[in-house]
C-alpha cells in the first residue's frame, strides 16, 4: 500500500468520524484511529479538499475539536423554507384527547362527551393534519 492510499484510508475513517460524532471531535481522540507516522494534520488537510466551494458543508475547527458545520450562505437558504407549525386550538385538543382515549368513536359521541357540537373548522383541521 502506497503512502498516499494510506493516507487516503486514514482521512475516509476520520471523516466519518466527524461525521458520525454529535460534538467536535477532538484531535487527541482522531489519533486513536491512524497508524504510527501518520499525524492528523496531514489527514484534515485531504478531508478539508473533499469540501470545496461547491458543497454545502465545511470542515470546522472548534475549539480543540473538529465537525462538519453547513456553509453559512446555504444556512440562510434552509432558514427561509422552515416550515412554521401553528398550535392547535383548545376544542382541537380536547377532541384528539377524547379520541385517543375512547377509540374507536363517532362524531355524535365526541360531541356527546364534550357538551357542544362539533365544528366543521375543527374536524377540518384534524383531518388535514392526519391526526384523525
């Protein structure tokens, strides 16, 4: 196996390192996993190439520690599309309350246990989101 292969391995087993890790990965914790001559330094520098202006992800250094961050300017981007969830109204949840409770049930036998009628925009609503 040629120098640059083994350096090629090495910096494929740090990456999904960093990749799979939830926190930085520290430096002193990458050195575990490569063999006698090969320094970290080294194998960031190969990991870091594999990430150029065209990904959307960067190698990071935090800290003392290494992790794969999104790109600021794709961040931006994904923040604009986030999807904003609306609380449901009170009668929403009693009514998915009663359900879960009393499954299987009808209409008339929600509206008999809450003693009210039923809104159409309620039921709408529930269905919509798949809830009932």
């Amino acid at each position: 196996m040629t120098v640059l292969s083994t350096l090629q391995d090495c910096a494929a087993t740090i990456e999904a390192l960093i990749f799979a890790s939830d926190h930085p990965v520290r430096e002193r914790d990458m050195e575990v996993h490569l063999p006698e001559g090969v320094t970290v330094g080294e194998v960031i520098i190969i990991v870091a190439a594999r990430y150029d202006e065209t990904s959307g992800v960067e190698l990071c250094q935090v800290a003392d520690g290494w992790a794969f961050r999104t790109k600021a300017d794709i961040g931006e981007r994904l923040s604009q599309y986030k999807r904003v969830e609306r609380p449901l109204s009170r009668a929403a949840l009693e009514v998915l309350a009663i359900i879960a409770y009393h499954q299987p049930i009808t209409r008339s036998e929600i509206e008999e246990i809450r003693g009210v009628s039923l809104s159409k925009g309620t039921m709408d609503i529930l269905l919509e989101l798949g809830w009932v």
